[in-house]
C-alpha cells in the first residue's frame, strides 16, 4: 500500500508541504481497512516522504 501512496503522491505532481488527502478519504479512495492506510502512512513517514501529524482535538 505504501507503494501505491507513493504513486499516488508522485502522479498528483504533490510538492513539499502540499497536503494528502485526509486519511479517511484514501481509505475511501483505494478500498482498504484504516489499520492498512495507517501502516502505509507510518512506513511513508518513517522514509521522510510524508509528515507524522497528530491527530487533531478532540478526535
């Protein structure tokens, strides 16, 4: 999956500090539990390709 978001970041001609979709919406997007999203997002962060963001308030 961290793959395809590569893709997808890579395809979207996204530059550095343009911003993803939510998570739910890639969830929504590429048909996958949240728990895989989330562990595609956390490999991507680990390789510096996205940020670690904290959940916002409240959430």
């Amino acid at each position: 999956m961290a793959a395809r978001l590569l893709d997808y970041i890579w395809e979207d001609g996204a530059k550095p500090g343009d911003r993803l979709l939510s998570e739910r919406a890639l969830v929504a997007r590429y048909g996958v539990p949240r728990v895989t999203m989330r562990a595609a997002l956390s490999e991507l962060a680990a390789r510096d390709v996205v940020p670690r963001h904290q959940p916002a308030a409240g959430s």
